[in-house]
C-alpha cells in the first residue's frame, strides 16, 4: 500500500515555479492556464538571483499588470508593501513605512522600490507621498547577488 502522504510532501520544480512567475509578469492568459492546472502555485516563490525573491503576484505589480494581479488577489495571492502600493492600498503603505521607517528603501523584486510600483500603478498621491518622505529611486541596481 503506498504512503498516502507522500504527495504532500512533494515539491514543486524550479523551472515551473519560474514559468509561473514570468508568466504572471505578461499574460493573464498563461498565467490562468498554469495556475489552472497547478492551484498550489498560487504563492510559491521564485528565486530570480541570489536573494531576489519573486511571487506572481510581484512580478505582476513591478510590470503594472493590474489585469494579472486582480485575478491573482481574486485567487487568494498574498500581498506584501510592494503590491499594496502598486494596488492602491496607499494608506496601508503609509502606515507600515510610519511605524517601519526602513521600509522605504526595501528593495523589492529586482530592486524595484515603492515609488516605482506606486508610479507603475499610478498612484499619484503615493508617489508624492513617497518623494516627501525622501525616497527618489525607482530602482536600486546591482543590490542581489
């Protein structure tokens, strides 16, 4: 008789970790097929570089895929700063930089920072919020690996 619980100790591949992720960065399309086919996907993470860390949902955030993102958030994604800017959740990401002043210069995946996923969302006023408060790069090059 086999192990009922071998299955759920499983793993999934790198590589259709990194295809759900890239996918998620241009197409709705491929990115549903795959998650169709795959649910548990849904918050698994990528390792881009040594460090640089990605779910779909964030690289449908740094590339303002909101078409791809809605549908991740209507799936359950779980959300970080970074998408809650990109997303227009403004008032949330005031509060965590408010009480977590290092948050600002968080790099986020790539290095993208939260001026740039506020600004790919166009979210004006966190943008202005976010310059305010000193924070003036969209991206901090060369930071992983």
């Amino acid at each position: 008789m086999a192990n009922s619980h071998t299955n759920q100790e499983e793993v999934f591949d790198k590589e259709l970790i990194q295809a759900f992720v890239f996918a998620a960065h241009k197409s709705l399309e491929d990115t549903r097929k795959i998650l169709e086919k795959h649910p548990l996907l849904l918050n698994c993470t990528n390792q881009f570089k040594k460090g640089d860390f990605e779910t779909a949902i964030g690289g449908a955030s740094h590339m303002g895929r909101r078409d791809v993102a809605d549908y991740l958030v209507g799936k359950g994604a779980r959300l970080d700063i970074f998408n809650y800017a990109f997303l227009g959740y403004g008032e949330i990401v005031k509060k965590l930089v408010q009480n977590h002043s290092n948050l600002l210069n968080a790099p986020g995946p790539h290095g993208f920072t939260l001026l740039h996923h506020a600004e790919v969302g166009e979210r004006k006023e966190l943008a202005k919020w976010l310059k305010s408060k000193g924070l003036t790069e969209t991206h901090f090059k060369g930071i992983f690996g």
